[in-house]
C-alpha cells in the first residue's frame, strides 16, 4: 500500500473529512488530495503533522511498517506498550 493510500484509509477511519483535515493540520485541501490520490508525495514535515494526527508512525506511512497500532500514542503518554 502506497502513502497516499495509507493517508486516506487513516482519515477514514478516523470519520474525518479533507476539510477538517486542513482544519486540524494547516494542509490545504487540494494538497492533501494529490497527497491521498498518490500524484505529490508530501514531505516530512507535513507526514509528521499528518502522523500525528492519525496516531500512526512515520515509518507506517512510508510502508517501512506493515501494520500500526495505538501502542505510539500509549508510549507518548507514558503508558508500556503491550
């Protein structure tokens, strides 16, 4: 799976619209599509944003990880991964 395929099943997933998206992030609207639709690759400082977002890795979005799980978030919070 692609980037940008990744970038639009994590905004799905999180019942989120492209406008919201722009909302929450700064990302222009029509960015963020050419992003989703695999046309721009977006560059790290927006995959950061974007990572953060969804509650994913960096790596999970360039494809270096196969699967994501919440366990980043519990580890930023201080939590153990399990």
């Amino acid at each position: 799976m692609e980037i940008g395929e990744r970038l639009k099943q994590l905004r799905i997933k999180r019942k989120l619209t492209q406008f919201e998206v722009e909302e929450l992030t700064g990302i222009n609207r029509s960015t963020l599509s050419l992003y989703e639709l695999g046309i721009r690759v977006p560059p790290i400082d927006k995959l950061m944003q974007l990572a953060l977002l969804y509650k994913v890795s960096i790596d999970y979005l360039c494809g270096i990880e196969k699967s994501y799980s919440e366990d980043v978030e519990k580890v930023k919070q201080g939590e153990k991964a399990q």
